[in-house]
C-alpha cells in the first residue's frame, strides 16, 4: 500500500461558506488589520466572531 497524499485533514474543517457586502472604508480597515498582522480576511472575522461572544 502507498502512503495517501494530499493535505492532512483538520479537527474543524471550514466548509461553511459566506458572502457579506461591505463599504469601501470597513474593507480598507479589513485589509490594513489582514497585513499588520498577517491573517486571512476569512481569520479576522472569526476574530471578530469570538470578541463578539466575549462581550457578552
């Protein structure tokens, strides 16, 4: 048998997709807060899904 090939498969795989409409300024910030620290947009707003719960 040969080894399987391809990516690892990960405990939360994200299969969920969405598409949101943002203005020209939120987009801008998205991107400046993407490149200062080095994440996907997709990761920033999970960031921002989590900070909403703690604020709770």
């Amino acid at each position: 048998m040969s080894p399987r090939t391809g990516r690892p498969k990960v405990d939360k795989p994200k299969d969920i997709r969405y598409s949101i409409r943002l203005d020209v300024e939120t987009e801008m910030k998205l991107q400046k807060y993407c490149k200062e620290n080095n994440i996907s947009k997709g990761e920033a707003i999970r960031r921002g899904i989590y900070l909403l719960f703690e604020q709770k």
